[in-house]
C-alpha cells in the first residue's frame, strides 16, 4: 500500500533500483492510495503489469478520524479481479468501495469528489459572509442553513466549525492546491470548461504563496483565519497550513495492523 502527496512523490517512491516496484515478487499486488494525476496512476499500473505484479488506484473520500474509524470511502481502478483480491484489505478502511473502472478511473473519481468538495466548502463560506453582512444573525443563520435541503453532510461539519468559530486542521492548502492542478488538468485535456473551479484555484494559490510563511510558522491569529474566511472562505478557514498526509499514512496503516492482529 502506497499513499503519496503528488506525481513527483509517487515516480520516486515506485520506479528506480530502491523503488518499491524493483523490490517487488511478481505477483506482488499494490494497492495504490495516493491523490494523483490519473496519467500517472496508469503510468505505475503499465510498468507493474510489465514486471509482473497487479496495481489498483484506490483513491479515498476521507481524512484521518475517517481511516481511524474505518469510514472512508474508497474509488478503484484497474483490473476487476484485482479489486475483489484486494476488498477484504478496503473493507477494513472503508465503509464502501466502489469499482469504477480501468486503471486511472479510481483516481479520476478522486478529482470529480474533490471539485464538489472545495466548491462546496467556498460557497458555503460565501453564503454565511453574504447573510452576516446583510444582517442576519450569525447562530440563527447557521442553524437555519442545517436545517435546509441544499447543506450536504460535510458543509454541516463545517456550519458545526463556523459555530464554534473553531476551524480544525483537515487537509494542508499545498496539497488542496495541488488536486485543483490536476483537476484542471484533466479538464484542459478534455476541454471541459470549469470556470468556478479555476477561480477557486487562484484563491488558493493566494492562500498558499502570500500566506504561506506566517501559517507555517505558527503566527497566523484567531484574526487572520477570521480575514481569510472573509476573502476566499472555507478554502482558509477549514484547511489552515498543516502537513496531514504522515498523520492519514500513519492512520491507515495502524488500522489495517490492527485489524490484521484481530485474524
């Protein structure tokens, strides 16, 4: 099982004389979990097909309380047989997993979940600016909006953080910067046209550059997340500057460990 930040990270860990594919027995089946570029997922499967082995890309919807709990949700490409060799592996992670398809189309899933979930995480940032700046009371606001048919689940659990005015870490704006980059990518090579998407990209660009320094650092204020929710919404307030992905790898793993030791 593998679980990387980019492109770059997963060329380095798999191909090369100490990569993960050279130490590998034929037959070996990896299980590959990061958040990349569907090229690049086919890319490993084609030379671990050629080597002998069988991959599937098994992206996830979720973060760390979800690995501990064994809730994510899981989106595979590859061969099918594959898939059904690996599922009693994904049915200690998840709560579902779906097969979507050949090589690359488990990653591809990924982008399509991340569009909705950023998009939705922005404009509900923007809904609650709009409706506090126009006068509405800031709980009443929140809690009317739960109670409406258009807040999915995890804009609940944001509406919950808005609340509390508390905005926990769950994915570093790096990396949220990075999937924008692959979705439009994958859109520019289809000629989808993604206009909000692309704009969300620039805010978090600005986020990511300008911002940068004084989030990772540790100076960032209960005020400045307060601005940066004001100026591109959730994408700041939710995500803040941490580096999760050691802490959802360490996760994944001491779950399937711990599962394994049950056996």
């Amino acid at each position: 099982m593998s679980s990387v930040t980019d492109d770059v990270a997963l060329q380095a860990v798999m191909f090369g004389p100490e990569g993960a594919l050279a130490g590998a027995r034929p037959g070996t089946i990896a299980i590959e979990m990061s958040t990349v570029s569907p090229t690049a997922s086919r890319h490993v499967y084609k030379a671990a097909k050629e080597q002998g082995l069988q991959m599937i890309d098994a992206t996830v919807s979720g973060s760390v309380p979800q690995v501990e709990a064994g809730s994510l949700v899981i989106f595979v490409g590859g061969e099918q047989e594959t898939y059904q060799a690996c599922k009693p592996i994904l049915d200690v992670l998840a709560t579902s997993s779906f097969y979507m398809g050949p090589s690359g189309m488990g990653t591809t899933m990924k982008l399509v979940v991340n569009t909705l979930l950023v998009l939705n995480l922005q404009a509900l940032a923007e809904a609650l600016i709009l409706g506090e700046k126009s006068g509405l009371e800031r709980a009443q606001l929140i809690k009317v909006l739960k109670q409406t048919a258009v807040i999915s689940p995890r804009q609940k659990a944001a509406l919950e953080n808005a609340a509390q005015r508390e905005y926990p870490a769950n994915f570093p704006l790096p990396l949220m910067f990075k999937d924008f980059g692959l979705i439009l990518r994958q859109a520019s090579e289809l000629a989808v046209p993604m206009p909000a998407t692309r704009l969300g990209y620039y805010a978090t660009f600005d986020l990511s550059s300008t911002r940068w320094h004084s989030l990772v650092l540790g100076k960032s204020s209960q005020g400045c997340i307060e601005r940066c929710t004001q100026t591109v919404g959730v994408i700041a307030a939710v995500t803040h500057m941490y580096f999760l992905e050691e802490k959802f790898v360490l996760a994944l793993w001491k779950h399937v460990l711990s599962a394994v030791d049950k056996l």
